[in-house]
C-alpha cells in the first residue's frame, strides 16, 4: 500500500517559485533533532529562494541541539510571545514540520488555526486527518528531515541545498533514527544521506555535538537511571526506567537531559519493549521503544493518549507516576503472545 500523501505539490511550486513571501515555519512542543534539523533545514532553502522566514519553536530545546546552523533565527514562543505572534500574524504561507495535529504545538493552535495563511504539512508521523492544504507526508520515511529533501526536490529547488542546509538535514534523519538503528530499512534513506555527503557535511561532527556533548549531571543522571531506576520484568521481555521531579532535581535537570534514556534497556540481552516514564509539572510524559514487530504506536494509542512509529512511539498519563507505572505493569499481561513470539 502506498503509504505517501502527496496532495497540492504544484500549488506550493508556484508560489515558492513567484514573488517574494513570508513564511512562518513551526513545529511541535519539546522539539527533537529532526524537527530542528527540518525547521532550519528548510528555514534556511526558502531564504536562499528570496522569502523572508521565520522559524518558530513552541518551547526550549536541548542545548546539544543549538549547534546547527541557523539556530540563533529561532524564535522561541514561550520566552518570546510578541515576536512569534507577529510572524505568524504576517505569514503568506506556515509550514508546518514534524507534526500532524495542531494540538501538538500547544499554545500557538489558535493563531495558526485561525491564520489565513496557506498551510502546508511535512510530516512522517501516522493520521487519517490532515488539516493543512498542502500536504506532503510518508510514514514509511525515517524522518521528517529525509521528506524535506524529497520535498525540495520534487518542488525543482535541489540547487539551492547547501552545506550548512545538508548539515540540518543530516542531524535530523541521524537523530530520529538513532544514528540509523531504527526507522531505517529502506534504501532511499541511504542514498539521501550519500547525497548529503556530496554537499560536504562533517557527519562526525555532528555525531559528535549530539551524542557527545553532555553536561556531567546528565551522564550522572543516566548512571542513576540505569542502576537505579531500571527494572526488568523478564516474563514480558520488557523494561521500565521513571524518574520523579524530586530525582530530576536531585541531578540539575535541564531540557533533554533524558533524550535517549528509553533506548538503553533495548541493550540487555532479551528485552524486546522498554518504557521510559518521567514526571512533569501537570503530566507524565512516556517514551516507548521496541525491537522486531511488537507495535509500539498501537500500545501507546490504545493506552497513553500518545501515537509515533512502529518501533518508537510516545505518549501521556495525568496522575502519579506511580499510577502511571501500575497502569503499564498490568497492562503487560495483555501482551504476553505478541512480547514473547519469536522475532529475531
């Protein structure tokens, strides 16, 4: 089945390819690599086309993730109102990148709801609903960086791709499939990633300002989680690490401090699913992960209000953490046959 919706392409070519626009482009709350790679990827593409662009986050990001180029054009909602208001108020056209419902960019919903702008959807994420006029999405793609360059090309600007745009690219497709251990079986990727390479990219480096760049309170903070906080239930092949506000405390926490937690325990030899649980002001926020076929965007639907991919997918639960962490034990049961077939 195809799994690519492409609806509007030459709407957006004509008006890419005519007079100068303002565009605003936004994406989803507690942005990752590839919605920052993507934003600024594109940010970056449309300026060189003439238009005049602004990138809008609705929250801070991780600092590991503030290397990429373009990144001090980024204008961050909650700590500048005014100034996001204005760009989306002035916009042509929105794009929006790496997200598929508007609830997912909190507070800025009503302005873009309400926006006479065109909006246009570049996103790899699963829904039977699109709200933007144009709309160009794939959910067997690994990441939303990977459909911006599609995008650029199809719509006939691949010229205007350079190395920094490339770089934005890269860190974004590197990032969402975790360094290419997930997401990332299908051979387009690679020949997407060899053509980055051509635009002259220091992949190395940008491994190393993502995977190599943490604070000494987060690498002791991840030692904590591992040796403390993890549990393994080996009877579902599953594992389960959760950290309270009081522990986040405890280690000077700061925004994705935790990127990458729930990925560990897939290391240990026979867990197939891993759950990382981790305590906000108002929600406790979930991160799922699994190996082979076991669906982790089903559970994570069915369950915790959340949605993703079929290997890495996340969700939410308002209450205790610890009711959050009951309410997935016992779910497990239901599991049993599809967490314990044979998958490798």
């Amino acid at each position: 089945m195809k799994s690519r919706v492409i609806r509007e392409i030459n709407r957006i070519k004509k008006l890419l390819g005519g007079e100068s626009k303002n565009i605003a482009i936004i994406t989803h709350v507690n942005p990752d690599g590839d919605a920052i790679g993507s934003c600024l990827a594109l940010g970056r593409i449309l300026s060189s086309l003439g238009h005049h662009t602004g990138i809008i986050t609705p929250n801070m990001y991780p600092d590991f993730l503030k290397w990429m180029p373009g990144n001090d054009q980024i204008t961050i909602y909650s700590n500048a109102r005014k100034a996001a208001r204005e760009l989306i108020e002035k916009a042509d056209i929105i794009f929006c990148i790496d997200f598929n419902d508007l609830s997912r960019i909190k507070e800025i919903n009503d302005l873009v709801d309400k926006s006479s702008a065109l909006k246009v959807l570049i996103d790899h994420h699963p829904t039977e609903r699109y709200f933007a006029g144009v709309v160009y999405c794939d959910i067997n793609t690994s990441s939303t960086a990977e459909l911006v360059f599609d995008f650029i090309q199809e719509l006939g600007f691949e010229k205007a791709i350079d190395k920094e745009s490339a770089t934005c690219i890269f860190a974004g497709i590197m990032t969402d499939t975790g360094c290419f251990s997930f997401n990332s079986s299908i051979p387009h990727t690679y020949r997407v990633v060899a053509k980055l390479l051509e635009y002259g990219i220091d992949k190395d480096r940008a491994y190393y300002q993502v995977y190599d760049n943490f604070s000494p309170d987060r690498m002791r903070l991840l030692g904590y989680a591992l040796n403390d906080k993890m549990e393994i239930i080996q009877e579902y092949h599953t594992a389960i690490i959760s950290l309270t506000r009081e522990e986040q405390k405890r280690y000077h926490f700061q925004p994705g401090d935790s990127e990458g937690f729930v990925n560990y325990p897939l290391s240990v030899k026979g867990i197939r699913f891993s759950a990382f649980f981790i305590e906000k002001e108002d929600i406790i926020k979930i991160s799922f992960r699994s190996k082979g076929s076991f669906a982790v965007n089903r559970f994570a639907e069915s369950h915790f209000n959340g949605g993703g991919h079929l290997n890495a997918s996340g969700g939410e639960f308002k209450g205790t953490i610890e009711t959050a962490l009951n309410i997935f034990r016992d779910l497990l049961a239901q599991y049993h046959k599809e967490l314990t077939d044979e998958w490798l």
